[in-house]
C-alpha cells in the first residue's frame, strides 16, 4: 500500500540486527507521519531511515549530548541521570526532580520511565518547534 507500518519498522530494524520495542516503533512512526496518514510514506520513510543510521550531519552532535546524559553508559537515560545532570546547572532555577520528570516525559516515546537513543534521537528530530 506504500506505507511502513509499526510492525513493518519493527520487522527492518530487526533485519538489520537491531531491536526495538512495540512502542518505540509506534513512537518512530507518530512522530515521521507528517500527514497523519497512520503509517509512512517513501519520503518520510528516507528521512527517518536516514536518521536512524546516523547519515544526518547534525547527528554526532545529538550522539554527543546523549552520551553527555547517558552518566552509567548503558544506552539508556533514566529520571535519576536526568536529575544529576540537572542539579548541576544554574538554567534550571525551580523544582529540580519536577524538571528531570518532566524533561523524561518528554522524551520517553514507549513510556517505559528511561529514554533510549532512537526515541532520543527521533524527539530531537521531528520534535514540534
């Protein structure tokens, strides 16, 4: 029908030797589907594949600030990595736990209470300026 579905994404990432859960591919998809049309096309396909292969210019860059938040290096960034780096800068002057909940929230696409690099990666993309 011309359009990636969530099982067909999680099915190519999988081929590839990559694993993904059911949400972070629902996640991947809500956030590439420009049109609304539940699913991907060829061109919202080639910028997100493109992305998750880091070919994007700007993608060492996002690497970086992962890795910088990453403190354990387990490929995961949880409330409590988000606190610490928090705690230790003057931007953030109210409630710090209330700021590492929210920053979490908005970056955890399955919901699972951490942040993964595709979902990471993806809100810092296609994230609504």
């Amino acid at each position: 029908d011309g359009l990636v579905t969530t099982e067909e994404l999680k099915m190519l990432i999988e081929k590839v030797g990559g694993c993904m859960s059911e949400g972070e591919a629902r996640g991947m998809i809500r956030q590439a589907n420009k049109d609304r049309s539940g699913g991907i096309d060829y061109s919202e396909f080639r910028k997100l594949w493109a992305i998750v292969r880091g070919e994007e210019e700007d993608e060492l860059e996002i690497r970086e600030e992962f890795r910088r938040l990453d403190l354990d290096k387990n490929g995961f960034i949880t409330k409590e990595e988000m606190l610490a780096v928090i705690s230790g800068c003057d931007y953030f002057v109210s409630d710090k736990l209330v700021e590492a909940q929210k920053c979490i929230a908005d970056l955890d696409v399955d919901q699972d209470g951490q942040v993964s690099y595709p979902e990471f990666i993806l809100v810092w993309k296609y994230r609504k300026q």
